[in-house]
C-alpha cells in the first residue's frame, strides 16, 4: 500500500555516491531521468562536473543506474563547451545544470545552461537531443537543437534548473528562470516532439527562481520556488487552467535559505519535496511529504552535517517502484538514496 501520511515513507533502502569521472574533484547539479520498464537501465543521471563550478573543464557528466547488475556505471561525459560551441557558432565559456527529458519516440533531450561573456546572469539555456538511436549509454551523444528563443536581448539570462512536468499528450512543461537583476520564475511548453510552443511567466514576485512543478490534477499545478531573500521561505504559486494563467500563493511555513528544492507528485494525494529545512545554510537536507501541495511533513532527513557542510540541489524520479532522490554532497560528489514503496496510478 502507499504510504497515508509522512510517517509512513520508509527508511532508504539503497544509499551511495554516484561514480564520478576520473580527476573532476567537483560535482554539482544532479538531474534524474526515469527510463521506461524495457529500457536496461532504471534512471539515467546528469550532472556538471569539472574541477570547480565555473571552471574552463566542466562538462556535463552522465551515468545510469542499470537494471541487472542494480549498480551505476562508470561515469562518462556527454557534453563539452568545445563540441557545443562548434555546433552553436559562438564560443561558450561555461556549462552548468543540465535537465533532461524522454521525448514520445523515446529520445533523451537534455537542457543545459551555457554562458559566453558574463556569469550566469548572462547565460543561454541550450537543447539538445540524442544524436542516435538505440539504448546503448556507451554510445549516448547530444547535438544541438537551438537556443531557447526566450528572449529578445540575445535570449540571455534564462536559466533551467529543475525536471519537466510531463503531460499526458506526451509533452511537457519546463520550469525555467530569469536572472538578470530582478529573478522571476517561467514555464516553457513542449510538444510530444520537443518543439518549443510558447512561455508563461509563473510569478509576478521578483526574487523567486528555479521553480520545481506538481501536478494536483490536470488543471491544478503548484509551482514551488527558491527566494533569494533573507529569511525566505518556499514561495509558491498556482494554475488552475493547466498552465495557462498562474496566481502567487501565501509561502509555505519552510525555511528557504536560498536553495533550491525538488517536489514530485506521483499521484493525487502523493507529494514528496527535498529541501533544505533550515533558516541558513545548506547543511541538513529533508525529504518532506504532503496530501495538497501546501502542508507538508517530515518524512527523512536525507544528508545532516555542521557548519559549511553542504547537501544541496536536489532532483527526484520514480523508477521501478521507488522513489529515487539525488543531490550535490559538498561539492564534490552526487549522493543518492532510493526508497521503495508502491503508490497507486493516476
């Protein structure tokens, strides 16, 4: 049975570290993809990963969790500045935060951010999409689709962070953000394709980013967002069109010490959240659970340390009916945890 309150989600079964490629002493910014039931590996994961944020030989990290042996494999990279520039035209001087997303035809597209001159605030979000087909990870490898045509100054400063929401024709919505001054979240909608169909900003508030999506039903959505204010809390706004039109909400009553957060809704009555619980600093980190969105509960505490320990940038999946939570652990490896129980089907 699925669990009826926070109490009831079970201990981590499975718990470890993601391998890392060799001579990357920092990691960052986990992604999770969730592969149908005859693919070989349960979840693919992405990530940045280099010799520290924002240095010249970050690359986007990839590794999958495989079905048979239940390990991860060896890590490779699957994105690099140098090949992206090629295809781009421009030179690109960093990468970070890679999302990805299964399309209908089953093809992997990933979405990372890349800047040229500036800092993130100046950044680009790029799509990519699987090159080949076939499900051999040995082999995986991304092109160039475009840059996302967000906005009319060179479509700078538009930033991704957290999973799309799928949908049930197959498309998807894209959280992504705005971070030049003022911060404010959006929501990009896909086809079943990966064509890019239009955007709605989601909040009217200007210190809000990197929203994470739960679907309450086909209409309702909640959008739950990272504050960059002092003493913040998790922000949150709402559709009641499936999308169309969004409305702020009054905060939830967590602590926000601007971080970013993971929500999931696996089905009505069934969300889950990772969050840094905290008034300041990124040093415990919490699974919460809730019925609607807007009460939550303790269900774990995922990673405690003390002061500049840092457990951070969580992402969430379901895959083989577990409930599968990985973060950054002190900037210099991806942890995961699974948790296994059944949840009923929408």
């Amino acid at each position: 049975m699925a669990p009826h309150s926070a109490a009831e989600v079970v201990a981590a079964v499975e718990r470890g570290q993601i391998p890392v490629p060799p001579d990357t002493p920092a990691a960052h910014a986990s992604a999770l993809l969730a592969m149908p039931a005859s693919h070989p590996s349960a979840l693919l994961a992405f990530w940045f990963a280099g010799q520290r944020e924002s240095a010249a030989d970050v690359q986007i990290a990839a590794s999958r969790f495989d079905r048979a042996t239940q390990e991860w494999s060896a890590a490779r990279f699957v994105v690099n500045r140098h090949t992206l520039a090629q295809q781009l035209g421009f030179a690109v001087r960093r990468l970070g935060n890679p999302v990805a997303w299964l399309d209908a035809q089953g093809r992997v597209h990933l979405f990372v951010v890349a800047t040229g001159l500036g800092g993130w605030a100046a950044a680009r979000i790029v799509h990519l999409r699987q090159s080949q087909d076939g499900q051999d990870f040995a082999t995986l490898a991304f092109k160039v689709e475009r840059i996302l045509p967000l906005s009319w100054l060179w479509n700078n400063s538009f930033l991704v962070r957290t999973a799309p929401l799928p949908l049930t024709d197959g498309g998807m919505v894209l959280p992504v953000y705005f971070e030049m001054g003022i911060k404010y979240p959006v929501a990009l909608r896909f086809d079943a394709k990966g064509t890019f169909l239009g955007m709605v900003r989601i909040s009217s508030r200007q210190h809000l980013l990197q929203p994470t999506l739960l679907m309450a039903d086909e209409s309702r959505w909640l959008a739950l967002m990272r504050d960059q204010r002092i003493d913040g809390k998790v922000a949150v706004a709402q559709t009641l069109d499936g999308g169309q039109h969004w409305s702020d909400l009054p905060n939830l009553t967590l602590h926000n010490p601007d971080s970013s957060v993971a929500a999931l809704a696996l089905a009505p009555g069934h969300m889950f959240l990772v969050h840094n619980s905290l008034p300041k600093g990124r040093n415990v980190l919490d699974l919460s659970a809730s019925e609607d969105g807007q009460k939550w509960l303790l269900a774990q505490t995922l990673a405690r340390g003390t002061g500049q320990d840092e457990y951070s940038y969580p992402a969430l999946a379901w895959a083989d009916d577990s409930l599968w939570v990985s973060y950054t652990e002190q900037r210099k490896a991806i942890a995961w945890q699974r948790f296994s129980f059944s949840v009923p089907t929408r």
